[in-house]
C-alpha cells in the first residue's frame, strides 16, 4: 500500500511489545548492573585497582575463572556424550536418566553442596576411597571445580539435545557409504553441525559457574587465597562493610564475564561457516 | 592438675585505654562494649585489606534470635605457610561479657599485621568474638566456653566444630580473662599433650614470660567442653592451651600481656615444631 497511510503489520503491537520489552530489560537488567558501575564511579582509579587487585582477590579471580572455565570444558565434553546416548539410543530406564540430567537445575544449590560435601569428605562414600590415592576433594579447589560441574551439565546436555534430534542419522550413514571412516564422520560431518550449539552449552555452563554461590561455599572451605571463590569473597566484603570494595570486584567480574561470553559468541558465528546445512 | 608457681612482678601500670569498654565477667552485654568491639573489628578489617598474609574470612553466616550474624575470623598464613604447615586456632569472647579477650586477640592480629615473621611457616585462624550471637542480640552470659562442641545447640560453636573438622588443627589457643581476685596470669594445658609435656618447659618456657606474673597448670584427661570434646573425631589430636588473664588488670597491660605470651608462645611452638621435624 502507498500514499500517507502506514501499512499494517499482519502482527499488532510491534510498538507496545518492543517498549514493554526494552522497559522491562531495562528494569530488571540493565538499572542494576549501572547501579553497580555508579556506585563504582565514585571511586578514584587508584582506590578502585587497589580494591581489585590486591592478591586475595586475584587469587580469587584465579580460582573462580578457573574452576569455571574447567568444569565448562569437562562438561562439553561429557554432557555431548550424554546427550548423544539420550538422543540416539534406547534402553529402559532412558526416560528416569534423562529426568536425572534436570535435577542439579531443580535442586537448591545448598542442598547440593550438602550432598556433595557428605560424599567427598574424608569419610564420605566417595572420599573415602580417593583419599588413599593422594586425592583430597571436599574442601580443596577439586571440590570447587566438583561442585561446578555438577551445576553445569544440565545446560551442555539441554542445549545439544535438540540439535542433535534434528540432526539425522541419515547424513552419518551417508558419511560412511562415501568411503568416511568413524573419526571423520565425528570430526567433519557431525562436530561442524552441532560447534554452535555446543560453544553455546559452554558458555551457558561457563557462565552459570561463574556466579556460583551456593554449593560452592559448603565444599570449597573458603579459605583465603587457597579456596575462595569471587562470589564468596563479595559476601565477605560486605560483612566487613567495605561496600565500594565488593562492587569494584563485581564489576570486574562483569566485565570480565561479559567479555568472555563475547568472545564465546564470535567463536559460535565462526563456527557457524563451517555448518553443512 | 599440676600447679607451676607464679614467676615475674608487676609492670607499671599504665592508664586506661578509653576505647576498649570494660565489661564485668559473668555480667550482660554492654552495648557500648558491644559498639566498642565492633569498631575495633571494623578498624582491624580495614587494616587487613592489603595484606599479603592476613586475611579477614568471617564465617556464616548463621541465624540467631531472627537475626543473621557471622563468626569474625581472620586468617594468617605466616610466610612460607604451605599447605603442610601447623595449624593453630585462637579463640576469645567467649561470652559478650568478656570482650577485653577479644580485644586483646584483634591487637594480637594487628601485631601479625606488622610483624608478619612472627607466624613464619604457620597456618593460624583467629576468632575474636565466639559469642557474636551473644554480642549481636545482648544476650548474657551463654556458657559458651563450658559448652560441648559435638552436643552444642550455640550456632557458633557448631561452626567452630565444623571448622576443627575441616581444618585439623594440631592446637587451640583460648584467652580468657581470670576471675575476679585473681592477680596472676595463667597458663593452662589440656588434652592428651598435657600429659606427654611439661607446659613450661615444651610450649613456653618461665623465663620467656618476662616482667609477667604467670602461673602454669595442666589438666590431663579427656575434655567434657571446648574443642578437646570433639578430639577424637579429628584428624589430630590437638592440645588446647589457655591464657586466663586477670580481670583486674587494666588494658593495656591486659593487651600487652596477652600480645607477649601469644607472640612467645608462637616463636616457642614454632622452634618446638622445627626441633621434631629434625628429629
């Protein structure tokens, strides 16, 4: 249509939707973390490095980058494999196991921490056993990145399983009829299509880490420099009333969050060249 | 139990220091006591925030009264402290009416601050105030250090075992401050060490007390209260050494005394330490 009048969409209320969406984005999202960047801003450059740089921190910093970026990749590589065998296998009790995969996103995160410490401690049913083969879990980094994996599964496996239900076995068998031997069908047929995805489950379980409270500080000991982790640290910041502190720490975390899912999502567009279909 | 006649004199005694509260033991909570800590604390918080080796790390937090409150800790890893090192836990504030113990152990942490060599190759945890429930809410007297730590009902001393268990400490150092009447310092020594070691001559030795009237006790056998209760459930057997100083005494010299035995004890626990290994 032409002339003054402005066409209509054949659906309503772009306009209403588009500001509800922006007006509660921005409520819910973006006054928050600029509360955090102003309260930061009342600090000079010099007090602020000094709050976030001192070696508890950086050590904190380590520990959490660290532990996440590990339980991250161990997931990626273990959630595919689940999420493969729920996706192309049947077996009884298939539907109990996937309803497993839900449960570290169902269960508080206390509750978790509970659990794990009561398994990995020096007399729990698991600890007990690693202990006499050097490996110490409950309360040492190892229980961190534990715990972290534990919480982050969920996301890898939820993330893949769709895109390999889309994914035909079709195009593995037609890998094979054309000469593909089992490696190269994973490598080049099945990896290209479901890279994007998969960084995704990463950064999901990256990113879900990363903020973990609550079944960290059961296992993890907190103790400074050795075992506590960002978060932590925040809350003790804020028992000892150094307010400004604990933000200046938050906002590098964000940053440095935002940076890392930033990068994560450049290497999901890059990945996306090489997708068949 | 084997009574060490007092040794050393009295010191001049210096005037009082008008920031420390004085609280009666046994009394309630005074909320300018109360006040008074918590700005001793804030002050010992900031001091901590850049040091390389202590660390402020309250634990909690734990509810008490409707009330959500934290267990003050600092930690001090001494230089050279690996994960191998000896562990020692301080405890003071038993009670919310003894709050000069918990001074004295904040410029005790103050002084480790400075003077970081003094806890070379330790791994020590430092609790100013056991009873923050108590303090937080006014509470009296709670019996907090006649209290079992397996059996306690106090949030905090469930924190403090919990802690034991995951630490393993090899010792526990309590101050306290003495009863009324009492003029000299004392020097008590529980637990399956007091049996093996003579307090004076293996932890810390009569002629390291200095001007400091000091008497030394020992109480062997198994322990009904404090973390000795819970001793044999933890990986060592620890020893639980306490430093009762008399309440007559006025702060600064209450606070010196307790600095000075803490920081000798700590050389002569160390030298101690270093003597076994090369055994």
């Amino acid at each position: 249509m032409t002339g003054p009048f402005k066409s209509r969409s054949i659906l309503p209320g772009f306009g209403l939707s588009l500001g509800f969406t922006l007006a509660y984005l921005g409520l819910i999202v973006l006054v928050p973390l600029s509360a955090a960047f102003l309260k930061v801003s009342g600090m000079s450059l010099h007090d602020f490095f000094a709050a976030v740089a001192t070696p508890r921190v950086l050590a904190a910093y380590r520990i959490s980058f660290g532990a996440s970026l590990a339980a991250a990749a161990v997931n990626m590589v273990f959630g595919l494999i689940v999420a493969w065998v729920l996706v192309r296998y049947s077996f009884p009790g298939k539907k109990i196991i996937d309803a497993l995969v839900d449960l570290p996103f169902a269960l508080p995160t206390a509750v978790a921490g509970i659990a794990l410490t009561a398994l990995y401690s020096r007399n729990g049913w698991i600890g007990r056993w690693l202990l006499p083969l050097g490996y110490e879990v409950a309360f040492t980094r190892l229980g961190i990145f534990v715990a972290l994996t534990f919480i982050g599964l969920p996301f890898v496996v939820r993330t893949l399983q769709p895109v390999l239900m889309e994914l035909e076995p079709e195009m593995e068998e037609c890998a094979a009829s054309l000469g593909a031997n089992r490696w190269q069908t994973i490598v080049r047929v099945i990896l290209p299509e479901i890279a994007p995805s998969l960084l995704t489950g990463f950064a999901l379980a990256f990113a879900r880490a990363l903020g973990e409270y609550g079944s960290v500080v059961f296992i993890s000991g907190n103790m400074p420099m050795r075992t506590e982790i960002v978060p932590l640290l925040i809350i003790t910041k804020l028992e000892q009333f150094d307010y400004r502190g604990a933000t200046a720490i938050a906002v590098v975390m964000l940053i440095a969050s935002f940076l890392l899912l930033l990068l994560i999502n450049l290497l999901q567009k890059w990945s996306r060249r090489f997708q068949a279909i | 139990m084997t009574v060490v006649p007092a040794r050393g004199s009295g010191r001049p005694v210096p005037p009082m220091n008008p920031h420390i509260a004085h609280t009666a033991a046994g009394g309630t909570v005074d909320a300018s006591a109360g006040e008074a800590f918590r700005e001793h604390l804030s002050a010992v918080y900031a001091l901590t925030q850049d040091s390389p080796h202590v660390f402020a790390s309250p634990i909690g937090p734990f509810a008490i009264g409707g009330r959500s409150a934290f267990l003050p800790r600092f930690v001090f890893f001494g230089p050279h402290a690996s994960d191998q090192s000896w562990r020692l836990a301080f405890l003071a504030g038993f009670s919310g009416a003894d709050l000069r113990s918990s001074h004295a152990l904040l410029a005790f942490v103050e002084r480790l601050f400075r003077e970081s060599d003094a806890g070379h190759g330790l791994h020590l945890a430092l609790f100013p105030l056991v009873d923050a429930g108590g303090v937080s809410l006014g509470a009296p007297d709670r019996g907090l250090a006649a209290g079992h730590w397996g059996r306690a009902h106090a949030p905090e001393l469930e924190l403090l075992e919990k802690d034991s268990r995951l630490q393993g400490y090899h010792g526990f150092i309590r101050i306290e401050s003495a009863p009324a009447g009492e003029s000299v310092a004392t020097l008590r020594m529980r637990g399956s060490a007091a049996e093996e070691l003579s307090p004076d001559l293996e932890l810390i030795s009569t002629d390291e007390t200095g001007p400091i009237p000091i008497r030394f006790e020992a109480c062997p056998g198994p322990a009904e209260s404090g973390p000795l209760s819970v001793a044999d459930d933890l990986p060592f057997a620890p020893f639980e050494l306490t430093l009762s100083l008399p309440s007559a005494w006025p702060d600064a010299i209450y606070q010196n005394a307790a600095g000075l035995l803490l920081q000798r004890f700590l050389w002569r626990y160390r030298a101690f330490q270093a003597y076994a290994q090369n055994l």
